[in-house]
C-alpha cells in the first residue's frame, strides 16, 4: 500500500517538530524574525503565471550553507520568542515525566514457546526488546537494547522486526536519520552475534520464510515508493539477492507480509483506490508468488487465510467493505461471508482457529464483533463508555482463544485486555498507571456534532476537567486530521493533563477525509471534495464558540502533516477564528509539491489530492493551498514545526510558508518556525526528548492563551 504524508504514531495530540535547545533568557528589546532574501521565480502551468519568491529554499539543499543558516536563524529567533516560557516549558516537562512508569513492562505476549515484550528503564531514552522461554519467571533474554544502539546518533528509529520461525534469528531496520531508509541486519540469537548479511537503503518491511534461512524485504525507488521485494538467503552475497516482485506503476506500492497461520507468504500492491494479492506457500519461499485476483479500478482487497481457503475483505459491490471466502485452490472465486453494511464500516479482520474478529466503526465509535469462522453467530463486545476506542492488539498465535486489545478513553487511560470468545468474559491484563494519582470523575467525556455548511452533522469528541460552565470563558484547543482516510480516534493522554488541569477544555473535530463515519467521510473529503475537510473544521469551531465552550480569543487549533495542511487552509480561510495555531511539518505547498513526481510520495498522491497538471485539479488545488493563498492580512499567532530529513513534508514547505507569511501579514502576532536539524517527520526519536517537544508547544498554546503558570 501507498505510503502517506501522515506521522506513523498519529494521535490525537501528535508529537512531532525538534529537540527542544535551552531556551533564551528575556530580552530587553524583542529579537527582529528572520527575513528570507527573495528570488522570483515565474513558473508557467496551464498558462497560470505562478511567482515563488522563496523557491531557493528547496532543490535539496539540505547542505547548502545558505538555507542551513536560513533555518538557524530562524530557530535561534524562536528560542528568543519563547525564552520568556523557559520556566512554564520545564515545569511542562516535570510534570509530564513525573506522570508516566519511567520503569515499565508491557503485556508479554506468547508466540510459540516465547513470551514477548519490551520494557524501559528510569534515564532511558528507548525500549528494551526483550523476552522468555517457557514462563515468565525463566531467565530473561535481551534481544535488542535499543538505548546502546542509539548511543552516538542524533535519531533512532526501529522499522521492521521479525523473528524466525524457529525463534532463532532476528531480522530487524534501523533507521539514524528520520529519513526512513532502514539498514536491514539479522541477529543470531542463539550466539548474540549480527549476522554479514546486512543490507542497505531498504524501507523496513521484512519477511521470513518458512525455512528459517530466506528474507524477503522491500526497497523503495528515488521518490521514497515501495516498489521491489527481494529474496535473500542467509549466508549469501546480497548483491545476488532475486527481485520477486516488482511494482512499475508509480501510483503503486509494494510490500510482502503473511498470513497469520503462517501458511502463506503475501506480496500485496496496492494505491489508494486498487488493489492486488499474490500469495506463496511459506515453506517454498523459492516458487513462484500466485496471484488472488488481479487489480481493477476502485477495487480494493486485502488477505488472510483460514482452514484451506482465503478470507478476503474487499469493497466489491460494498463501499463499507465486507468479508467473502474463496477456496485456496480457486482464489479468485470470491463468496459473501460477512455482507456489506450501509451503516457499519468493516475496518479490518483478525482470524482465529474457531473465531473470527470483526472491527467495525458506526457513528465515529469503534466496535468488535466476533463470529464463527462461518460468519453466523456473531455478537458485539460492549463497553462502558459512549466515547471511546479500542485499538488490536498484535494477537499472533492462530490458535488463541481469546483476542486482546486495549480500551481507551479522553478519560480512560489504555487498558490491555484478553477477551475469552467462546465464554464472552475479559480479563484485564494491564491498566495504565498515571504516577501521582489520577481521579478520572475529575473529568468528564461528551460527543457533541456540529452542522457543517452543506447541513452534514460533524463528530466532535470533547474532554474537560468538571465542573464546565459553558459560558464561553474557557480556553479550548481543537485538533484534527482529516485526510487519506485516517480516522482520529479519542485516546487518552496523561500530556494532556497539563492542559486539562489548567482549564483547557481538548476537543477533536472528526471532519471528512477520515472514516470515522464510514468509507463515504472519506471520499466526501477527498480530490474534487477536499473543501469539505476545511469548512467542516471551520463548522466545528463555530460550533464549540456558539455552544460557549470557549471564544474566538482563547480558542487554539494544532494539526500535523496533512493536518498541517488543514491548519494552513483554515487560517486563510478564517484567519479571525483562532488565537492561536500549532502546525506540525505542514503539507502546505500543495501545488509546487503534487507538480513534481520527483519528490517523496507525489505520483501516487495524485489519487488523493488531484493531478495539478489537468486543469480541473489545478484550479480546485490553488484554491486552497495555503502557501498559494497566502493574502496580506492579520493572522493568528502560529507555531510552525519542520524536520530537515523529514521525506514525507520536505523542510522547505514550513519553511517558505513561513518566508511568505511574514512578508504578507498585517498583524504583530508571534510567527515561529522550528526546525529539527536531525530528524524527520516524526520529530524526535527519544521518549524524553518528545515530551520536550511537547512541553515547547503546550507552552506555546498556553503563553498564547493567556496561561502562564
């Protein structure tokens, strides 16, 4: 599948942007913001003359001295604005570290003769990849410390990370840059010792054969898309690793996965609106990869197999997708098993020898419904709150007969729980501790819609500390997403205590171009539909001012990446709405972006957002792109995050944005812009370095807000 302008730990509250430097003490007079030098540059497109006078910024430079002062300078300048927080950032960060088990295991989870599960230590920054053979109280194992490996790097990322069969060896992808090209090396585990075969410039995604000795992994092309999958045998030059699977159309990518009985091998290539599966027994990883069905317009189809036959969720004749069989040795005769719901969107399956798990989402809540591997006898787990969430658990052995996942809530914290099927009955496995204490009927919990401009009800989850008195009076920051499909789902936070505790009422706008109403929220906020993602954010707003839960002069937005286009679109869009805006790597050079074929992700985003080379799109694209409609008015105060190895936003989006809104606006309003120089678009990799980050922008929104302590 494509790979998307979107962090891959997207939350409610994202956690992306730069390490946070000591900040500057008070000046006496107020440092002057950088002025990027201007360079016109006329480009023709459809016979529209187009000036960007800050396209210098971009063109790779991420070595030139030039732009690398540019951004320098301009985070020295943000330090300067923001030193008059220092104290507010520090206490922002104690507070939040003194809430989280610094020390702590997760729910181990059994695969084979393993007990699998990671752990973090007090002063670490990363996990500790761990487990035990037999029982919990067998000696430990370290599989990979993930500390020692970062030690000397400015960025660590762990991408794939897969265990043979035989449990013997260890494939796994590090990532040192944030740019996502992984190092794939393999572990003895037997021995402890890294294996020769080491292989470069791969995206992360790896897959063992049945044999314990064959990998299969995945490289990307020069635009970042997924396009080879290669077999290596271990102990074998990997110059002469075999192509196995190859994607040429550039609205593709490829991956390879497998089944969860681990009786298939998978070789899946995908866009956002097509499909197709090839599969191979797992125990003959040198044979030829069978196609399920080959790939069509608008058909999309994902696989798993059970008993002899392949379970297939697909939207054939089903915009909410449903689930058919086909037998193994007639794949592409597909049967209804599950039929489509109108009102219930069948977001993805989990097996199980006698069950199967359902996840659904209807009117913006998840749910999982079990059933018979027949698809009869199906009912519903209930759970106690009306707004809430459930994420899957990993759920890795075929046989299990219980299904874990963790429920959440704005004011739940997550709890891991296995759900025996057959007797309906759960156990709690792990509820999240809060260090210090945390009272939850302190806060409350509420949906509330908002009518959108063409009369579509919008989704609002909202959480507070009690009592409300909604007389328009409390502060309120809003979040949201809204794009590829992505649903924002209500998890709970103990960062956003910080926020709560000091009357911030936290609300998150569930606007098209997600799912969480269904496959139609998302195509009614996409291509020629794309508006509907910014004027039902702008809906919402109004809604939470009209509805007194805050005002236009302490209300504040964030958004990250795609998000990030939303927050640039709304603030041109209705710049007098909002106090204050966060605005995380934002995608807001949408048009110069989506022309050029040659930067990460464009050719197969062109499904999502248009092809400005046809004039249809062109036009709609530059009627909203917020670089492009950058006018010279009063704009709220905004915070603006970039990361220089960031593939998916390049640095120079935020950056000439940046650039062109301080040539163009009218007001006195703060205007920053950070910049990691390390990372990329997840921001920085170490968990106390993120809440740094996240210290540095609450205290931004808080400052703004009127809250200084």
């Amino acid at each position: 599948m494509p790979t998307m302008r979107i962090h891959p730990l997207h939350a409610p509250l994202l956690v992306l942007g730069s390490v946070l430097a000591c900040a500057a003490p008070v000046l006496a007079q107020a440092p002057q913001p950088p002025v990027a030098r201007v360079v016109p540059r006329a480009d023709t497109t459809l016979g529209d003359v187009r000036i960007d006078n800050y396209f210098w910024l971009r063109d790779d430079h991420r070595k030139d001295p030039a732009v690398i002062g540019y951004l320098e300078e301009e985070n020295r300048y943000t330090d300067a604005m923001m030193g008059h927080t220092a104290a507010l950032q520090e206490k922002l960060f104690q507070e939040m570290k003194g809430r989280i088990r610094e020390t702590d295991l997760s729910v181990p989870e059994r695969i084979g003769n393993y007990f699998y599960y990671s752990r973090t230590e007090t002063g670490k920054q990363y996990p500790i990849l761990a487990r035990k053979r037999g029982s919990l109280s067998a000696p430990e194992e370290v599989l990979l410390d993930q500390n020692r490996m970062a030690e000397g790097t400015r960025y660590f990322s762990l991408g794939a990370y897969e265990v043979s069969p035989d449990a013997r060896m260890l494939a796994f992808a590090v990532d040192t840059t944030g740019a996502e090209r992984y190092t794939l090396m393999v572990k003895d585990l037997t021995t402890g010792r890294i294996l020769p075969d080491r292989v470069e410039q791969v995206n992360g995604n790896v897959e063992w054969a049945a044999d314990n000795r064959t990998l299969f992994y995945g490289k990307s092309d020069a635009a970042n898309r997924p396009h080879r999958i290669l077999r290596h045998t271990l102990g074998t030059p990997t110059a002469g690793d075999a192509v196995v699977g190859e994607e040429p159309d550039e609205l593709f990518g490829i991956g390879v996965g497998r089944t969860k009985d681990r009786r298939y091998l998978l070789i899946s290539s995908g866009s956002f609106n097509a499909s197709e599966v090839r599969v191979l027994p797992a125990d003959q990883p040198m044979g030829t990869f069978r196609m399920i069905r080959p790939r069509k317009a608008e058909l999309l189809y994902e696989v798993e197999h059970h008993g002899g036959r392949f379970l297939i969720t697909t939207n054939e004749n089903a915009p909410n997708f449903k689930l058919v069989s086909a037998p193994a040795s007639d794949p592409g005769n597909w049967r209804d098993l599950v039929p489509a719901n109108d009102s219930v969107l069948l977001d993805g399956i989990d097996v199980f020898r006698n069950h199967l798990v359902l996840y659904q989402r209807q009117n913006a809540v998840r749910k999982i419904r079990v059933v018979r591997p027949d698809g009869t006898g199906g009912y519903d787990v209930g759970f106690p709150e009306p707004v809430y969430t459930i994420r899957p658990g990993q759920n890795p052995e075929f046989d299990s007969p219980t299904v874990r996942f963790t429920y959440t809530s704005l004011v739940t914290p997550a709890s891991v729980y296995d759900f025996d099927m057959a007797r309906r009955t759960r156990e709690l496995r792990k509820a999240t501790e809060v260090v210090g204490g945390y009272d939850p009927t302190r806060y409350a919990t509420e949906r509330s819609w908002a009518r959108a401009a063409d009369g579509t009800l919008i989704p609002l989850s909202i959480v507070y500390r009690k009592p409300l008195v909604r007389d328009g009076r409390r502060p309120l920051l809003l979040y949201a997403y809204g794009s590829y499909g992505s649903s924002t789902d209500p998890n709970f936070s103990s960062n956003n205590l910080s926020l709560l505790d000091r009357g911030v009422v936290y609300a998150i706008a569930h606007i098209r171009g997600g799912q969480e109403m269904g496959r139609h929220w998302y195509d009614q906020g996409k291509l020629l539909n794309k508006k509907n993602t910014f004027t039902d954010f702008i809906a919402a707003a109004e809604h939470l001012i009209g509805e007194k839960y805050t005002s236009r002069e302490r209300l504040a937005i964030r958004g990250g990446s795609a998000g990030g286009l939303l927050m640039g679109a709304v603030v041109n869009m209705r710049p007098d709405l909002f106090r204050a805006v966060v605005a995380d790597v934002p995608f807001v050079d949408v048009i110069n972006t989506m022309l050029d074929a040659s930067i990460p992700l464009t050719a197969g985003e062109w499904l999502q957002w248009g092809n400005p080379s046809q004039a249809e799109y062109y036009g709609y694209m530059k009627s909203y792109s917020p670089y492009d409609n950058v006018e010279r008015k009063a704009y709220p105060a905004m915070l603006v995050t970039a990361g220089l190895n960031d593939p998916r936003v390049a640095y120079w989006e935020p950056a000439k944005w940046v650039a062109k809104l301080r040539a163009h606006k009218t007001d006195s309003n703060p205007l920053l812009l950070r910049t990691n120089m390390g990372a990329g678009h997840g921001g920085a990799s170490g968990r106390y370095d993120a809440l740094r980050e996240t210290a540095f922008r609450y205290a931004f929104i808080l400052d703004q807000l009127g809250i200084r302590d």
